[in-house]
C-alpha cells in the first residue's frame, strides 16, 4: 500500500511540473521576451560614451576650423608680402631714377661768392660782350680787362665770403638751378647733363 503511494506521489511530480534536468540552458523566445531595463551603472555608462562622442566632434571641428583660419591667414600673409615688396620695389626704383637736386652758387675765380647769378650765366655774359672758356664766364669790367667767374655746385655761402664745399664739376643726371631759382641743368632719367640758358660747365 504504501507502494502504491509512492507510485502515486511520484506520478504527481511528473516532468511537466520539473524544471530542465541539471547541466541543460534554457532559451528565450525573442517574440514573447521582454528586454530588461539597464541597470544604473549601464545607463550612466552610455551618458559618458554619448558625451565622449560629443567632445570628440567638438574637437574635431574646432581643429577644422583652425586648420582653415591658418590657411587663410597664410595666403593673406603671402599676398600683402607680395604688395609690400611691390610697393617697396616700385619707391626704391623711384628713388633710383630720382635726380639729384644741386644748388649751384656763382663764384669768383678765386671762389668768392657773388650776389648776382648772372655772372655765371653764358648768354648774359655774351651779351655784356665776355665769353667762355674752360668753364669760366670772362665778364669785361668798366676799367678794361675781364673778370673771371664760375658755378660752384652743391657749395654754400654769402657774397663777399668764400664758397665753402661743393664742387666746380657739373654732376651729370642732376638738377641744378641758382639760389634765385634759375634751372641751370635738368637731370632725371634719360636726362644726361642737359643745360638751360648756356651756363657755366
């Protein structure tokens, strides 16, 4: 009798009551299975690797558009350095062909300074019935006799005193006028020691 309990006790428990025998894995259906929630350390792990992936493009950008400014500060540095040394080029050339502006002071033979130009000028020596010569202008003098005068370029002084620097060699290329303003020579390009007025050599 009490076999036939235990027959019956055991037939109770059958297999669809039990579990899977030890050592088996059970599967999940995917259509009946719901997806458990992330737990907290999963979620905030997936807030720092989405704020990582922001920063990395933020980064990204940023060099980007540095990489672009660069660029373009380049090109704007080579492009004003090519009108600067235009620019540069163009006054140095002009300072090159510039003429030279020389004062030219009438002098007596001995190199004392006169008040009037025109001693050293040939048309008006002619005029007064001198000549040329050498460079000097022979002007006649009330008593008989000539009196010798020359240009003196690029000296100084007051009449009656000695010219002090410059030279009695006429500068090719250069402007020279008097210091009363006559244009003695006009120089600048192309110019080669051309005269107005026949004066002085």
């Amino acid at each position: 009798m009490s076999d036939e309990n235990n027959t019956a006790g055991g037939s109770q428990g059958g297999p669809e009551s039990q579990g899977p025998p030890p050592g088996q894995m059970r599967f999940q259906d995917p259509s009946s299975t719901e997806p458990r929630e992330p737990t907290l350390a999963e979620q905030r792990a997936r807030r720092q690797a989405a704020i990582a992936e922001q920063e990395r493009a933020a980064q990204a950008e940023q060099a980007r558009i540095a990489a672009e400014q660069k660029s373009d500060t380049r090109r704007k540095l080579f492009i004003g350095s090519g009108v600067g040394l235009g620019l540069v080029g163009l006054v140095a050339g002009w300072y090159l062909v510039k003429p030279e502006e020389v004062t030219a002071v009438c002098t007596e033979s001995d190199g004392t300074v006169v008040a009037d130009d025109n001693y050293c000028d040939e048309d008006y020596v002619e005029n007064q019935g001198g000549y040329t010569s050498g460079g000097f202008m022979f002007l006649p003098m009330p008593g008989g006799g000539y009196q010798q005068y020359r240009y003196n370029y690029g000296g100084s002084g007051t009449p009656g005193t000695q010219v002090q620097g410059g030279s009695y060699t006429k500068p090719d290329g250069a402007n020279i006028s008097t210091r009363s303003g006559k244009t003695v020579q006009r120089g600048g390009f192309g110019v080669s020691g051309g005269s107005f007025g026949k004066s002085g050599a």
